[in-house]
C-alpha cells in the first residue's frame, strides 16, 4: 500500500515555482505596449522643427546684435542735400560735424532729425545710413509767403519763423497784424491778390491793425484804407472808382480812403501843405 501510494506520487508533477510578483506580469507588458503606441504616434520631425524654429527665433535678437556689432563702423562722412536759399549749407555741414565718429549703427537717426528741424528755415530733414560709413541728410526748407510784422517771415502753410536772415526771401508782401491772427490776413491777403491781378493791378501789402481796421498797399505804392465794416463792399468799391476815374491818373495818387458810404476820398501825393483828400 505504501509502494502504491509513492508510485502515485512520483507520477502526479508538482506545480512549477511561481516567481514574486508573477500576478503583475500582464498587466506591466500592456503598459508599455501603450506607451510605446504613444510615443510611435508622436510626429517627432514636426516636433523637431518646430523646437529648432523656437530656438532660432530666441537667438535671432542675440545673433543680429553680434552681427551688428562685428559690422559697425564710425561714421566717417555726411552728405547734405537739398535746394537751399535761407539755410548756409556750411553751417549744416558745421552742424553735422556732430555726428561725425559715432556708431553708425547705434546713431539715432530720429535725435538727428529732431536737432536740424529745430533751425528756423528747415521744413523736415531726412536722414538715412549708407553703408559702410555715412550718413545722407535730405533738408526741404520752408517756403516763405510774406514778410510778417517787418522783421519776421510766414511761410506758404501760414508757420510764423523768425531767420536771422529773412531777407534773403527777397521781394515778397509785407503783411502785418497781430499773431493770432495771422491766417485770418493770409486769406483776406490772397482773395485781395487775385481780384487785383484780374484788373491788372499788384499787391504789396496788407495790414490788419489790433482794433480791426484793414489797410491794402498795391505795388504802385496807392494806400486803400478799408476800415474795420464792409471790408468786401469797399473794396470792390475802391476797384470801381480806380477803374473809372484813377487810372489814367495813378501816379499822382497817395492814399484812397474807401470807409465812405457812396463814393471813396483820394489824397493825391501834390496835396501836402493842406492835407485835405478829394472825394470821388
């Protein structure tokens, strides 16, 4: 019975070792198939090129400024340019003499515009860099109308300057007038200009004086004192009776006063001693 029972047992096999932790085997092996579908998914060329494309842009800032400062010279030279009558293109060359031996990268083109539309006959500057090492500077200066107040200038945009040397604008109508309102005597000035040249008269002047009252010079030296009211009226008057009955007799007129209601008073230039004006 006992042979039996040792023979029976020889030929059941026992069960093989289990190792510690044999329970997780499944489960670990499905993680990293998982995983490793993950990572095969993952479009590692648009990944790269996307990091490489973020790192360049990162160093661009970096790699232009060394490349800047490996190219950077002094400014050796500038160029002034443009049509000037008021400006002395020495004193501009002088004046840019500033700049002279500084970066010309790191130069703020904008202080140097700044600087040279300070100067009273300069409208705008233009700088610009030309490589290697200079500078070109375009000035437009300002265009000048009329002679404001005797000693200074209103340009064409109706800018009031004052130039050390207005008089090189040569022959131009002398306006006069308080400051504030310069505008109001630019346009009155223009519409006067126009009407006379139809009639083939010149303008030389006008003066708006602080209580209102308008005085026209024509080119021929004749004075029209227009007043303060009915400025227009009178002085589509003063053409009418000029037209009629002053022409043939202009130079021997002084001074046309057109503040009457029906007719205008001429003072002729032999009408001294007495003072007294004719009316017409």
């Amino acid at each position: 019975m006992l042979e039996n029972l040792l023979i029976r047992s020889r030929a059941v096999p026992s069960d093989p070792p289990r190792r510690r932790g044999a329970t997780t085997l499944g489960p670990e092996r499905n993680r990293f198939g998982l995983l490793k579908a993950v990572l095969a998914a993952v479009p590692w060329l648009q990944v790269g090129m996307g990091a490489a494309i973020v790192l360049l842009a990162a160093m661009m800032p970096w790699g232009t400024g060394q490349v800047l400062n490996a190219m950077d010279r002094q400014i050796m030279a500038i160029d002034v340019k443009g049509t000037l009558v008021g400006e002395s293109r020495t004193d501009l060359e002088r004046k840019a003499g500033d700049w002279i031996g500084k970066s010309f990268f790191a130069t703020d083109l904008s202080d140097i515009k700044t600087e040279l539309e300070l100067r009273p006959w300069v409208e705008s500057a233009a700088v610009r860099r030309v490589w290697p090492d200079r500078l070109e500077i375009e000035i437009r200066e300002k265009k000048p109308l009329a002679y404001w107040n005797g000693d200074r200038l209103v340009s064409r945009a109706g800018e009031l300057f004052s130039p050390g040397n207005p008089e090189v604008a040569g022959r131009l109508p002398r306006l006069a007038g308080p400051d504030e309102r310069v505008k109001d005597v630019i346009r009155m000035a223009r519409t006067m200009s126009e009407t006379l040249g139809g009639h083939g008269l010149g303008f030389a002047g006008l003066t708006l004086e602080q209580r209102g009252a308008w005085t026209l010079t024509l080119a021929n030296g004749i004075e029209v004192v227009l007043g303060r009211d009915q400025v227009e009226e009178r002085f589509a008057r003063f053409i009418t009776v000029y037209e009629n009955r002053l022409i043939s007799r202009e130079d021997e007129v002084s001074q046309v006063d057109a503040r009457y209601t029906n007719g205008v008073a001429v003072k002729w230039k032999s009408d001294v001693v007495s003072g007294s004006g004719k009316k017409s």
